[in-house]
C-alpha cells in the first residue's frame, strides 16, 4: 500500500502550470467542491505509537537533532503558540481519539549495505526490522540516496510490513533528503519550484533545505499513516491512489495560499527564516495544512 504522496505531488505540480493557462472565473470559484475525505471503517492508529528511526545513509548529528526534536514536539505540550502538537492535536478529530507518538529505537546505517541505488523491496526490508504492535517504522534516506521514483512521481511514501514469523503486519514510512535530488519538487517553498511561477523560496526555520523539506513530508505521512495505515481509513479518491489527510491540502502553509504561493506565515525578523510552528528545544518548523473533519476543510497554523 503506498499513501497517494506521490500524486499529490504530481497534481500540484500540474496544478502550477494550468493556472498560466486558465484563470477562473468567479462562478468557477464558487462551485469548486469541498475535499470530504470518507471514513472506509478500517483500523486506525491511536493511543501510544512507537516511532522507530532508521537512518539510512550519512546524516550529521545535527541533522538527526532536528527530525528527533521534530517527532518529540508533536506530543509536547508548548507554551509557544503555535505549536507542532497543535498541529497534531488535528489527528485526534478523526475517529478514535488521540495518537501519542513516542520515541522508540534508533538505527543507524551509514554503510549503504543495500548500496545507493535502492528499490521498493529494500525499503521494505529495511523497515520490517522492527515489526511491532502499534508503532511506525520511518526509513531516512540521505542525500545521495537514490530511491526507485524519488523525484520522478514523490518524494516519500507509506505501507505496511508483511506479516512474518507470527509477527504482525506494522505501517511504516520513507522520507528521501532531496537537497541535492530534485529539492524544487521535494523542499519547495524552501527551495525555487520546479515548475510554475518562480517566487523567492522561504528561508528555511532551520538552517537545512534539505531537512526541512523532510520534515515536511515526513508531516505529511506521520499524519497520513495514523488516519490512514492500511489503506481503509480515511482517505478521497480510490484506494489505490488516495487523497488523505494532509495530500488533500497539498501546497498550503498559511491563510492565504494558492497554487505557488505557501500562504502567509511567520517571518523571524533576525534571521529572515519562515514558519508556523514552535517545537522542542526551541526549534521551529513550517508544517502543511491538515484537513479537519469537523469543519470538513483544510486547516492551517497560521
């Protein structure tokens, strides 16, 4: 099963051109249809998850600091406003209540034993080294980490392990660092888009292109995967290429947003850096809008 992060990413690109080609008019605007993502009465992910990291190439201890503090702050309680776990707290809206994640094991593996070229069926087994109940395998790769389809259709994706030796079938991700590999596709706003109108990129919040591209769309998936695990919750669209809770929102950061544009959000006035939410140790990130099955819309921090 692969979470439609991949179509999304196409679709927006598309989306980028065609508005050079048309411009809507406002009876158009006004009859655009609402994303209502169904519920297909499938298990979800809720109460404590574990997450387990496999970083899967070379990553600096820095960056590793930030994706960890990242995944820490989604269930940390923050007295800046906003706040990643204000984000987060989105997911509980969704049948079943609340999805706690918790810090599991860490794996580093920084000597390409798969090699550099890797395939869907070694992402797979890199992930099914944890197999566990209620818990979430996120395979990193690093920048000269080609994975099949990065940068041609997406730049991360998520499923489930296979059930094996009486271990249970388990959801997992894989999040590429595109900072050398396609970042106009996989780290826009923080880098020049691929296609479409070329507005100045973002400063990222972190100092890291490619580490706040990944945050983005390993938010993206995080969220994906708990509303969405084996590929019977909540999503739009056929099974096979499902719109879920953060792809129905692709593209939007802030009030605001159209295709090309993140919407508006916060600018430190020091360093110039942009974001929408406080996180741990201080750290900051800018996190995609989420939909809100209470008022049937896309929602953002800011």
């Amino acid at each position: 099963m692969v979470s439609n992060y991949n179509t999304a990413i196409a679709l927006f690109s598309a989306v980028l051109v065609l508005q050079f080609l048309a411009t809507p008019t406002v009876t158009e605007l006004v009859q655009e249809q609402p994303q209502i993502l169904k519920y297909h009465n499938g298990q979800l992910l809720k109460g404590r998850i574990t997450v387990n990291l496999i970083w899967y190439g070379s990553f600096t201890p820095i960056q590793r600091s930030i994706i960890v503090d990242f995944i820490n702050s989604l269930s940390l309680t923050s007295s800046s406003l906003p706040s990643a776990s204000s984000w987060w707290r989105t997911t509980e809206k969704y049948k079943g209540g609340s999805s706690a994640l918790v810090l599991g094991k860490q794996f580093l593996h920084p000597t390409y034993t798969l090699g550099k070229n890797l395939k869907g069926k070694d992402l797979l087994a890199l992930a099914s080294k944890f197999n566990e109940l209620s818990s979430i395998t996120i395979v990193l790769t690093a920048k000269d980490v080609a994975v099949e389809g990065f940068c041609m259709n997406r730049c991360g994706t998520h499923g489930s392990t296979r059930p094996v030796n009486g271990k249970p079938k388990s959801a997992y991700i894989w999040v590429g660092n595109s900072e050398t590999q396609c970042p106009g596709q996989c780290a826009w706003p923080f880098h020049q888009p691929l296609y479409g109108p070329q507005t100045p990129p973002l400063v990222a919040p972190n100092g890291d292109v490619g580490v706040d591209g990944i945050i983005i769309n390993l938010a993206t998936l995080l969220a994906g995967t708990v509303t969405n695990p084996f590929n019977n919750g909540y999503f739009q669209g056929p099974a096979t290429a499902p719109l879920e809770a953060v792809t129905a929102c692709t593209g939007s950061f802030g009030s605001g947003s159209y295709p090309g544009y993140p919407g508006r959000v916060i600018t430190d006035k020091v360093t110039g850096a942009s974001f929408n939410a406080h996180g741990a140790n201080g750290r900051r990130f800018l996190l995609p809008a989420m939909w809100d099955p209470q008022t049937q819309a896309c929602r953002t921090l800011v």
